[in-house]
C-alpha cells in the first residue's frame, strides 16, 4: 500500500505542474481571441493522433522529433546526477554527429556493422567533449556553466577536423516506419535510457556518482574518490549526447548539420528538470515536448490561426511551474503516511 501511495505522489507531482501550465496556457489562448478547449484539441490531435492511411500519423513525426530530445535529456540526468551543471549537450551533439559522418562517409565497412562503428565512434568523440568541461572544473578550478556554455560554438568549429562527403547508404539507420523519418535511432534512445536507469541505481558506479553530488563529506570519507565519479558522470553524459548527434545525421539529416531543427541549446536541460532526474521520465516528457512541438505547427497556427510561439510559451509555462517545487506539496500531502496513518481503525484495547 505505501509503494502505491508513493507512487501516486511522485506521478502528482511530476503532472501537476503540466496541469498547472496548461491552465495558465488557456488564459493566453483566451488573450488570442480563440476558443482554449479547441485550441488544445487542435495542438494535441497535431501533435499525437494517428488517422489510418500512409503519412497521416502524426504522432510518428512526434516520436522522430522527441528522439534527440531523449538523448539531450538523458545527457543532463546523468551530468546533473553527477553534481556537474552542463550546458554543453549541443555541443557534445554536433562533435558526435561529425564523428559519425566521418566513419559514415570515409570508411568501408560492412552492412550492419557500419552504423554501429558510427554511432561508437559518436559516443567516444561526444565523451571526450564531455569530458573536457570537467577536467577544466575538478583539476583547474573554471566554472562548468562557462566553460560548457562557450565550447558550444567552439565545437563548431572543431568539427572542421572532420572533412566529411557523402554518406554510406549501409550507413544509414533503417526507418522504423516505412516513408517517415522515424528510424532505429528511437529505439536506441530507449535503450540508452534503460541503461542510464540500471548505471546510475543499480551499480556501485552510480551509486558513487549520485553519493558524490548529494554528499560530498560523506562521499569523501566513504574512501570514494572525489574526481572520478564526476569525471565518468560527464564521460558517460557526452557519450549520451554524442549518438543523439549521430542519430541526427544517420537516421534523420542524412548528412552532417551543425544545428537541429527541433533542437535548441537548453532542451536537455527542460527535459531533465521536468522529469525530476529520472531516466524513465525523460522519454514521457521528451514525447510531450516533441509532440507540442509538432502540434504547435499545425494545430496552432494552421487550424487554430494564433501563433505556434504559443507552443513555446506552454513549454516555458511547464518549467516555471517544475522549477517551483512547493507547489506540489500541499497536494502531495494527501498521500503521505501521516494521513495514512491516520485513517486506520484504532487498535483494540487489550483485554
């Protein structure tokens, strides 16, 4: 009974900031002079809604938008489960996706093996550039949010080492849906993210990198070394952010790009706050970012005539309300053990 209560809290609040910002949503729909109720029915049926016939699945176009998102925000759960406040998953992305082009277009290799060597090679690149922040932090004393937020553009232009060409048709990430841009990379996001899960709580590893941020002195006095766990949480974190890139460019660009349509600089960092941290939570709420997204083209500003910032004004609405923590609390309330407690029938009195 109190698994399922605690449950209960935790799924309370992880939606009711959603709610909340939904609810304050429809008052900028009202600003607009549209109607909130169609409004919100046009955006989630653009965004999630799956009419029979060949290319009428939009939520197809939802989870091809989510999938770098997933990697973004996994990326984020690890570096800030390590204590380390990135602002470098772009830059990790695009050092991947150029990693991945190079082994896609310069090197023969066989069907099959040919995206694996490529999304390999994104990790190990994606994990270096991650790991230079924290090397500049633990050993130099610079400050992660400067240092991640300058190599961005610096990665850029480093990607020059990389001269690309044309990209290996053998290469390519097979389409899950036939005629979509939804390919083999989004099962590979869910994978990374179950795997996120068992590192980080099932594993001595983890349990260092989580017992580091959250408790230094006792961490240090555990004999855990104090460097390494946020060192491996930033390899692990760029490793993570670097076959999103490649994902990007095998199975969706099909050739190397420096900036993601339905990507921005800060969207790991959205998804990882919103989802509390948690692995598993990234990939709902990455789906929900993906499809307002979707939707807000189509839903917002075709069928509904208002603009599709709106999307975006929800999104921000969304963090505001998870950035303010108490306002879970009195409702959570309701499931603590106390109340429970409470509402149990007196003991009888000893004969």
């Amino acid at each position: 009974m109190q698994q399922i209560l605690a449950i209960l809290k935790r799924l309370l609040r992880l939606l009711l900031p959603v709610l909340l910002a939904l609810a304050s949503g429809a008052v900028l729909i009202l600003a607009a002079g549209a109607n909130p109720f169609t409004t919100y029915a046009n955006l989630f049926s653009a965004g999630f809604s799956c009419a029979p016939g060949p290319g009428r699945c939009d939520l197809v176009t939802s989870l091809t938008f989510a999938t770098p998102l997933i990697f973004s925000g996994l990326a984020a759960t690890v570096a800030l489960r390590g204590g380390f406040f990135s602002l470098g998953q772009l830059g990790q992305m695009v050092v991947g996706a150029a990693a991945a082009a190079w082994v896609g277009s310069r090197i023969p290799l066989p069907d099959g093996i040919h995206p694996a060597a490529a999304l390999t090679a994104a990790a190990f690149f994606g994990g270096l550039w991650g790991l230079l922040p924290a090397l500049l932090k633990e050993y130099v004393g610079v400050n992660e949010i400067i240092s991640t937020l300058l190599l961005n553009p610096i990665a850029g232009v480093a990607v020059g080492i990389f001269p690309g060409g044309r990209l290996s048709a053998n290469a390519l990430l097979a389409p899950l849906v036939p005629s979509t841009k939804l390919n083999a990379g989004f099962i590979v996001s869910l994978t990374c993210a179950a795997l996120v899960f068992v590192v980080l709580w099932r594993t001595t590893r983890g349990l260092e990198i989580r017992t580091t941020a959250q408790a230094p002195s006792f961490a240090r006095y555990g004999g855990i070394r104090a460097h390494f766990p946020v060192l491996g949480a930033m390899l692990f974190s760029g490793a993570l952010a670097g076959v999103g890139g490649a994902v990007e460019v095998l199975g969706t660009q099909y050739r190397f790009v420096t900036s993601f349509s339905t990507f921005t600089d800060f969207d790991g960092l959205i998804v990882a706050f919103v989802a509390h941290l948690h692995p598993l939570a990234v990939i709902a709420f990455a789906i929900l970012l993906g499809g307002l997204r979707n939707g807000s083209i189509v839903g917002l500003q075709i069928q509904s005539h208002i603009p599709n910032e709106l999307g975006g004004a929800i999104i921000a609405l969304i963090l505001l309300f998870v950035a303010t923590n108490r306002l879970a609390k009195p409702f959570a309330g309701v499931f603590s053990q106390r109340n429970v407690a409470a509402s149990k029938p007196p003991a009888a009195p000893p004969a």
